[in-house]
C-alpha cells in the first residue's frame, strides 16, 4: 500500500468524503472488474459494486490496515455476492415449493378430493419435520420405524416429528 494510499484511509476514518471519493475512484474500476468475472452478470456487478461501496463507507472506521484497501473491498464484495446469491436461491426454492404446491391442490380438486387447510398449513412445515410428522401421525410408524426409514436417530425422528407438529400448529392459529 502506497503512503498516497494510507493518507487517503486515515483521512476518510477522520470524516474526509473528498479522501473517501477519491479511494473509491482508485478501487472503483478494479472492483467492478473483479464482479464482472465473479458474477459473469454486468448488471449485478455493477449493482454489488454499487452495494460494496455503500458497506464501505459505513464500516471505514472498521477498516484496520490488515490486508490491502482492494483485498478488503474484495472481501466485503464477495461476501455480498454470496448473500445475494443465497438469497436468490431461498426465492426460487420458495417460489418452486408454492407452484408444486398449486400443482398438488389441483390435482386433489379435480380428481374430486378435498384439499384442507391442514394440508395447506402442512405444505409450510420444513420437509425434514414434516416427513416425520406425516410417517409418525398419518401413518402411524414408530420412531424407531422411522429413524430407520430417514436413516437417522430415533431420537432424531422423535425431535422432528415434534418439532413438525409444533410447526404445524403454529401455522394453523396463523391461518385462523
């Protein structure tokens, strides 16, 4: 890290925007080329780019010296990167789990069964507690019947199965 550098960083933890203005200018281009390889996406690159920046100013005090001004933005955008990818990928699970969900209803609706709002409320339970639930309760399996079909603990199974029928619970008084 150059001397010009590190004045600019101990200018901007002291509250100077023109130092801080002028360490993005330096990363600026640096870091979107970074995100552009990362992400292979212009669009969120540039957006994480945007978002980086913003993290950067409101934790500059933060910034130690440990590692270098790029190596930190790098590590502060990667790290968003990885968020949003999270994110993105918690929306398209949620978004596959309501379509199959749909798909189910109306099958049931049109071979003439009722769909209930237990089954509505039992289609929000985490899958792991709601397999447990439905071998337990529906189907009258014991836990170490079903510690041995799920390949886990009894113990486990017994956990799950509660945990499921809370969760289930819990989702019914919601939907009241």
């Amino acid at each position: 890290m150059s001397d010009e550098e590190l004045g600019l960083i101990r200018q901007a933890q002291h509250g100077d925007r023109f130092a801080l203005a002028q360490l993005f200018q330096n990363h600026y281009s640096f870091l979107y080329k970074y995100l552009l390889k990362a992400t292979m996406d212009p669009q969120v690159a540039e957006d994480i780019t945007q978002d980086t920046i913003v993290r950067c100013m409101e934790k500059m005090a933060s910034y130690n010296g440990s590692s270098s001004f790029s190596s930190w933005m790098i590590t502060i955008a990667t790290r968003l990167y990885i968020d949003r990818m999270r994110r993105r990928s918690r929306e398209r699970e949620w978004i596959r789990r309501e379509q199959g969900i749909r798909s189910i209803r109306w099958q049931f609706e049109t071979q003439g069964e009722e769909w209930s709002d237990v089954l509505d409320s039992l289609s929000r339970v985490p899958s792991p507690q709601r397999i447990a639930l439905l071998l337990k309760h529906y189907y009258g399996y014991s836990y170490a019947e079903i510690g041995r079909i799920l390949g886990i603990p009894e113990g486990t199974a017994k956990s799950r199965a509660a945990y499921g029928l809370r969760q289930l619970r819990e989702e019914m008084i919601e939907d009241d």
